[in-house]
C-alpha cells in the first residue's frame, strides 16, 4: 500500500523517487524521499519491509500519472524513512506493472506482507485506505465522475532490500497487539513465549477480553509472530506495530499510584510520586518501588495475590528463607523481608529486573538481606523455606519439578499469574504438594501450596 509523502501535497509521491547515484556509486540519501505518512502506518511498513515481509506496493495509476516521479523505473533505488525522517533503508524497485483493480491476485496482495487473507480482504483494506484521497482525485483529474471501480488501473511494484541502516535498529520497538478471550490469555501468552517475545504488556481489559501487546527483539521476530498468530488465531487479530522512542516505555508511571495490599502499601518512588501515599492514614508497612521497565507494581492482580498469600494465616515468615522466581522489581522478595523473612533471593531472565531488584531492594533498607541474579532455575541447588513464582500457567507447569525441588520439606509455594480453568492442570503438576488455600481476584486466582515431608 502506498501512501502520501508527507513532504509533497500530491497523491502520488511516496513509496520511491528516481535517483541518480551519488560518488562512488553509492546512493546520495539528501535526495531520495520518505516512505508513507509520518506516523503508525509508516513505522508498520516500514517494519514489514525491515523484517522481509513485505517485498511490494500498490498505487493508484491516476495517482502515478499526476506525479511520475511517484513511481520509481526498474532498477532505480530509494530511502524509506521513519517517521522522524531518519532513513532507514535503501531499496531498489524490480519490477512496476499497470493492471486492472480486478486483476489483482492473492499472491500480489501477500507480497505486501500485511497479513491479507484474501484477496477480497486486500481490496477492502485498500478501498477503505484510498477513499479519502476520491474527491482530491476527481479534482486533480477534472473527472468529477472518477470512483473506485473494477476497472480502476493500480501500479504494482516489487522492490528489494539492499541496505539496512544505522537507524532501523536505534530506538524502534517491534511489537505485536492482540486481542483474545480472557479464557485464553494464558495461551496466548504461552504461544508468544514459544514465539520468542521478550514481554508481554496487558494493555486493556475488558469484561471476557483482554489486549496484549507482546514485544520483540526484531521486525523479523515480531513480523513472524504476527504470521504464525493469524494462521493459528485469526479470532484474535494480530498486528503487528512498530513504536519508535522510549517515552511509551515509562508511560505507565502516569497511572501507578499508591496500592494496599493487606498491611502493605505499595507506593511509587519517584520526584512527585510519594504524595498520595500521605492519603493513607492507616496503620501500613510501606513498600518504596520504582518498577522502572520491571515486572510487578502490586496493581495487577496476580501480583496482589502473591502480597495477599504472603500475609496469609496459614503462612509464618519469621525467620523464612525466600526464593522469588522470575522476581521483576523485585516486589515480592522484598515484601516477604518487610513481613519478617530473614533472607530474600530473587532470579529472573531478564537482566534489567536484576538491577531494578538490586535498587528497590537498597530503597526499603533490606539490600543487605536481599540478592538478585540472572540465573535459570534449575541451576538453583538450595532450598528455600517459601518460594513465590508470579508467572503463567504454562510456565508454572513446566517448572513444578524444579519449583518443588527447591521448596524445604513442609516449606510453602505461592503460585499465581492462572486463571480458573487452569487450576486443575497446575495443582496436577505439583504432585508433591497439597493445597493450602486457593485465593481469588476477579479473574485470577492464587494458590497456596505446603510441601510435602517425605
């Protein structure tokens, strides 16, 4: 799909403009032009374009024809640019054909790489993106009668990536959104793990839906989640997006205030961010966190579950030993040291949730009973009075052997990130524990869990 410049007012200038080369045989990037509007749609193109998805685009040959230099000749190179005008790439056009609207097959469409199911879904998608420019057409074309038929010409052109540069890889962020049920959320989070994803955000929920947005380590790995969701999932429409800077990273901190959680209260840490927390004149052990790009403010649910469990008759920390697995912020392992345990360690896969843990944990006065380390669980060799794992079902089922081998005998394991329907399959998987106490919150649930002596 070609879309407007953005540096011209005509239709047509967008996707590629002749060049001539610059010294040396190398391309002179002042001269060549940006690709689509600045914005969402560029940076989604674009991205498709970086990850070898997309290898082709359509014009409208009216279009085309008011402005030629729209339409780059065979063998001609091109920049496409971000939305900040960076260039990102240089392309060379392959091939240009002119053809009936109704001529177009599924096997074109596809190499726009948009995740097109047919070529009927490819038409209506381009008739809705065009029809803003109908009336900017008519006009331009003195052609008052000028509509969207079957037999409306389009230009069809393939291009190659020939060079990628500096800035595709310098604060773009790959994601990729959907959808789903909230019967299958842990799912799809499962099946976006085995996808690779390097974290998932849930970014809205509704009464029986929840929106994902999973990220990526490259267009290339976000491009082939979104194709393997759609072949897989076409109910939960995925998409897959590009956002460019880091300030949607922290825009969550507009939105974290402080969270009770039984005797804890859960308040950000940050110039400005503590005066709410004056509001509460209740007796509270007060929890500082600043989360930064970590799991685990205490306002999920899954999180709260785990605070919940921890303050649990049923449960003594004096003295505990805790393991927190896959700890983010580091909220869980200092909380237990808040509440009376003696020692905290916290592990993640994720670097930066070390030092986030290691920070939060210097904060609350406990940096010296509290360590953090990237290290896989099943490198773990001692055992841990409590252990808390706030992760996914799947991700819990697989680790039950290695969570229990870690747990002293009669020791405790707080479990949470499951929903109901999952319940039977983990408690299943934990063989060698009995159940404690199944906790509740909306539709999450938590599980507390005694190991069993032999």
């Amino acid at each position: 799909m070609r879309v407007k410049n953005g540096r011209t007012e005509s239709i047509g200038a967008s996707a590629g403009l002749t060049c001539a080369p610059g010294k040396n045989g190398s391309v002179d990037l002042d001269l060549l032009p940006g690709f689509a509007t600045p914005g969402p749609l560029r940076e989604r193109l674009s991205g498709l374009v970086l990850a070898g998805a997309k290898t082709a685009t359509f014009d409208l040959y009216d279009s085309a024809r008011l402005d030629p230099a729209g339409v780059p000749a065979p063998g001609s190179h091109w920049t496409m640019h971000d939305s900040t005008d960076r260039p990102l790439a240089v392309l060379r056009t392959e091939t240009v054909e002119i053809l009936r609207l109704a001529e177009v097959t599924f096997a074109m469409a596809d190499l726009e790489g948009e995740s097109f199911i047919s070529a009927e879904s490819w038409r209506r998608a381009h008739e809705d993106y065009w029809a803003p420019f109908v009336e900017q057409l008519r006009a331009q074309t003195d052609d008052p009668a000028w509509s969207l038929t079957n037999d409306t010409l389009v230009v069809f052109e393939t291009f190659t990536l020939v060079e990628r540069l500096a800035a595709a890889d310098e604060g773009r962020y790959p994601v990729v959104e959907l959808t789903v049920p909230l019967t299958d959320q842990e799912i799809a989070a499962s099946d976006l793990y085995e996808l690779d994803t390097v974290g998932i955000e849930e970014l809205a929920l509704a009464a029986d839906r929840v929106t994902l947005r999973a990220g990526f380590s490259s267009d290339d790995a976000a491009a082939r989640a979104e194709r393997w969701v759609w072949a897989n999932h076409p109910d939960w429409r995925p998409r897959f997006e590009v956002i460019v800077g880091d300030d949607w990273l922290d825009a969550w901190r507009e939105h974290f205030t402080p969270v009770q959680v039984g005797s804890l209260l859960i308040v950000p840490d940050w110039d400005g961010a503590r005066a709410e927390a004056d509001d509460h004149t209740a007796e509270v052990q007060r929890l500082l966190l600043d989360p930064k790009r970590a799991w685990g403010t205490g306002a999920h649910a899954s999180t709260a579950l785990v605070l919940g469990a921890l303050q649990s008759p049923s449960l003594s920390l004096d003295g505990a030993r805790v393991l927190d697995v896959g700890c983010g912020s580091g909220i869980l392992a200092i909380a237990a040291l808040l509440l009376g345990a003696s020692t905290a360690r916290g592990i993640d896969v994720d670097r930066s949730a070390i030092a986030v843990t290691t920070e939060n944990a210097r904060r609350n006065g406990v940096a010296d009973r509290c360590s953090a380390e990237w290290v896989p669980l099943d490198a773990i060799t001692e055992t841990f009075d409590v252990v808390c794992a706030n992760i996914l079902a799947p991700v819990l089922i697989e680790m039950a052997g290695d969570l229990q081998r870690v747990t002293t005998e009669g020791g405790t394991i707080l479990l949470a990130g499951l929903i109901d329907e999952q319940l039977d399959s983990v408690l299943c998987a934990f063989d060698r524990c009995e159940s404690v106490e199944i906790r509740t919150d909306d539709a999450w649930r938590g599980i507390v869990l005694r190991r069993a002596s032999a």
